[in-house]
C-alpha cells in the first residue's frame, strides 16, 4: 500500500516546518524527531529525478529497499525516463510514471523524499524546490554547481527542516569509518596533511562546434538547460548526456566531479569542518593535440585535466590531483586520498579498502568494507534524526567548496602561461605543508611522458586566493567574487540562502 497523506503526517510536517529559526551551520536536533510517520502497511513515496548514468542506480536502490515505493521517474530525456520506468515495473506494481518535468513530483503529496542525479547545473535548484515542497533529498555530489548553491542548500535544509543526504558515500563505508577513526586515534601520529588523486583516463570530448542536430528528439532542452543560460538551439559539444563535465557552463571538470568523494575524505580524516584561507592552483587542458595527432585540435572541454589545487587551512593543509592523461598510481593508489603522519601513513586505494603503511611503505595494517549510504538516508527520513545522516548537506557543502575554490583560482589564472621555472617561483612562496616543488615535478613529468610540449602549449597558473571562511566570500576581490554564483534564466533561478 502506497503512503497516504494522514493527520498525523500533517501535523508531523506542520512541526517541521515551522523549524525554519535553525541556523544554517547547525543540524535540526533531536526535538524535531517525532518516530517514524509510516505505518506498518505503508511505504515511502520515492521521485528519482535523473536515470540516464548513476540515476539509475539510485532507482535501483530504492526499487531493492522494501521500504519504499518509487512513483516517479524523471529526466528530461523522456527516452530514459519511460526506459527506466518500464525497467521499474520488473520489480514493483505499480510501475513508476515516467516524466520529464520535476515539479509535477514536487506537486505530488504521496512524494516523501527524492534522490537527484541530474548534472551538476541542476543539483542545487532540485534539491531546494523538493525541500520547500516538504520532500527529503538524496543528492549527489557534487552537492551544488557553485559555493553560494551550495549555502541557499543547507539553509533549505535547515529552514524546512529536511532531511538533506550527500552522494558521497564512503562516509558509509565500513573501511573508511574505521580508517578515520584509525588516524583519529592517533594510528599515525599528529596528521595535519593530506593529498586527493584523480587520476583518471579521459579521452578527448571533440571539437568545439555546433552540434545542435546531435540534441536528442527525446530531449526537453528547456528543461535540461534549466538554471544554466540556454545554448539551444545550438550544442558546443557532440555528446549531449555525459560530456557536460567537461564544460564549466555545466559541470565543474574531475576536480568537481571525482574530488568531492577525496576532498570529503580528506577533510574528514584531517577533522577540518570548515573552508581554506588561501587556495591556488595550476594546470591545463593539455595532451588531446598529442592524442589526435594534430597540433591545432582544440578539445570542446574548457575546464583542466591537469590540475594541482593547494588548500591552505593554517595548521593544516590538503592537495588535490587531477590527472586526466595516462599516469601510473602513487603510493598504490590512483582514485584516493593519502594521510601524512609523523609516524606513517593511511592510503585509501578504493572505495572500500584503506592501507597503513609505516615510514619504509610497508604495509602493516588493513581496512576493508563496504556500507548502505541510501539505506542511512532512508534511516534518517524515518526517524527524522538528521544528525545520524553520514553525509549531512553541510559536509557536502564543504566538499564540494574545495572544489569551487580551487577552479576559481585556476579560470582566473587561466591566461596566465608560465614555463616550469616561472610556476616554481611562484609556488615557492605558497604556504602550506607539501612539498610544492616536489609535486609540481611529478606533474611535469607526468605531461611530458605523455608527450605534451610545455614550449607550445604550457600550463597556467591562478592567483594565491585568500578567502574568508566564515563569510564565504573573496575579501577584496570582485573578480573571485563573481565567481561564487552564476546569472540563471527565469523561472529556473536559485534562491540566495536569505531567501529559500
């Protein structure tokens, strides 16, 4: 039996509602949790809005989880929502409806929570209306487009008093809970640093062009644009559905995409809960002349493959990685986060196996184990204990910061091409607790081995930005500034966080 609106709901959302004095840095306590507002013959009301890439396996999760009822399939490729849709009805009668538009879920009372895998240029907006609507979130990371996104999403939260889940789901794995706690124990010594690793293989994305005949008949391209200004009827890139990563009108490049899973990590391993002070970074598009053989192809990403991003947090800083070349592993691991400490080492080498290393790189100790991250959401809408969630929206703020922060400075140094030497000079007087020189090495080697001339197409480096972390903002810096949110297009415009 699908879950019916009852008075005892009603009053259980008026209360909730009526929370909106949280602040936005806190998480609804206790006092708000009223048990869970299901019986025993009911379901929760599920909406996954976007199926095509890991929307579907958000589908999947719910359809498996005897606790609810999916009743709405969402992506603006009515192709994938109907697809899905049908491959729902294999696993629950009645099978969800297949739509292309958000709101009508929102709309819907039967509606309990949603869980969002739409591009990153949809995350915040989703989540917000669906929290203003009364509806729990499940959002994958990156939690938002932009910081200030990121802030109106855990003022939402808190005003609504919603359940509000980030994507990141090592934070409910078994071996990176007992690894933390492991460094947090004192495992290696005093730990005041740690590097993030994305180094992934990504081929080129094609030629800068028009490609607006390659937009699915499928598409709504009204509602895919959404928050972003609409490029129709032209498309700047062929592949319409995956390669948006690549364009930062969309998506946020693998510092932005991967990241957030090893920055959240990082920060969580270091007990950092809160922003940087001073962030730089450098790197490039670079290599897909080499990969296509032609000295003048222009690859249709405009965001890094080559990045190195430094967060200075004082007494504490983390480095992040982009690799999108081939490049061999370091330390073992080639998606993770290492763990300096006086005495050792933590390497997380997957999502599910961390590694002790002692100071001769030995491995002396393991952590193995997965966990249900939508099964801790699902947890959390039922008790409405929001300070059980694994991946409050606060900490996916965080994360995902680190990642915006780190693209500024890079887009705003973007102009600036400096040879090796010039880039040593100036990360020489970076603060922070790597060894610059050493890092900045690897990744000219790592460039050159893949055949990337640094004479004709060199790396670019951003300022050394200072930030305030409490007031989210650049001080004195109009430019960063402009930075931390976007211009949108009627009626898909995010609220600041004063106004959700």
């Amino acid at each position: 039996m699908l879950r019916r609106t009852t008075r005892r709901r009603f009053l259980t959302d008026s209360i909730l509602a009526a929370a909106g004095a949280y602040a936005a840095t806190r998480l609804p306590t206790s006092a708000l949790a009223q048990g869970p507002s299901v019986g025993p013959n009911d379901k929760l009301g599920v909406a996954v809005v976007g199926v095509r890439g890991q929307g579907s396996g958000h589908l999947s999760t719910f359809l498996d989880d005897p606790r609810c009822h999916v009743l709405y399939v969402v992506d603006a490729d009515r192709r994938y929502a109907e697809e899905r849709a049908d491959q729902a009805g294999d696993k629950q009668d009645p099978k969800p409806k297949a739509i292309q538009d958000m709101r009508e879920a929102f709309d819907d009372p039967n509606v309990d929570c949603i869980s969002t895998a739409t591009p990153n240029h949809w995350h915040a907006l989703t989540a917000i209306w669906a929290m203003q609507a009364g509806k729990d979130v499940y959002v994958e990371k990156p939690v938002a487009w932009s910081i200030a996104e990121g802030r109106a999403m855990v003022a939402a939260a808190r005003k609504y008093g919603r359940i509000c889940q980030v994507g990141t789901q090592c934070r409910s794995h078994q071996a990176l809970r007992d690894a933390m706690a492991f460094i947090h124990e004192g495992g290696i010594g005093e730990c005041n640093f740690a590097r993030g690793l994305c180094y992934k293989r990504r081929r080129s994305i094609g030629a800068l062009g028009d490609y607006a005949s390659a937009i699915p008949e499928t598409v709504d391209y009204n509602l895919w644009s959404g928050p972003a200004l609409e490029t129709a009827p032209r498309m700047t890139r062929p592949n319409l559905h995956y390669d948006w990563h690549w364009q930062r009108h969309y998506g946020n490049g693998d510092l932005g995409n991967q990241g957030p899973h090893q920055t959240d990590i990082a920060r969580w391993g270091l007990n950092l809960q809160r922003h940087p002070h001073a962030i730089i970074a450098y790197g490039g598009r670079l290599g897909y002349d080499v990969e296509r053989q032609d000295p003048n192809y222009v690859d249709a990403g405009d965001v890094a493959n080559t990045e190195v991003s430094i967060y200075d947090y004082g007494d504490k800083c983390i480095v992040f990685e982009t690799r999108g070349l081939e490049t061999p592993e370091y330390m073992g691991a080639g998606i993770g986060v290492i763990f300096y400490g006086a005495d050792g080492y933590v390497v997380q080498r997957s999502y599910n196996n961390c590694v002790v290393l002692d100071k001769e790189l030995n491995v002396v100790r393991e952590f193995g184990g997965g966990g249900s991250h939508f099964g801790n959401f699902i947890d959390c809408v039922l008790s409405r204990r929001a300070e059980d969630l694994h991946a409050d929206v606060l900490e996916g703020h965080y994360s995902a910061s680190i990642s915006h922060l780190g693209n500024i400075s890079y887009y705003l140094g973007e102009d600036r091409k400096v040879t090796t030497g010039e880039a040593a000079h100036v990360l020489s007087g970076v603060p922070g607790l790597d060894d610059n020189q050493e890092t900045l090495d690897r990744t000219i080697e790592h460039l050159r081995d893949n055949g990337v001339s640094l004479a004709r197409t060199p790396i670019s480096i951003g300022p050394l930005l200072q930030f305030d972390p409490d007031r989210e903002v650049f001080p004195g810096n109009p430019s960063a500034n402009a930075m931390l949110s976007r211009e949108y297009r009627e009626p898909f415009v995010c609220p600041a966080q004063n106004r959700v």
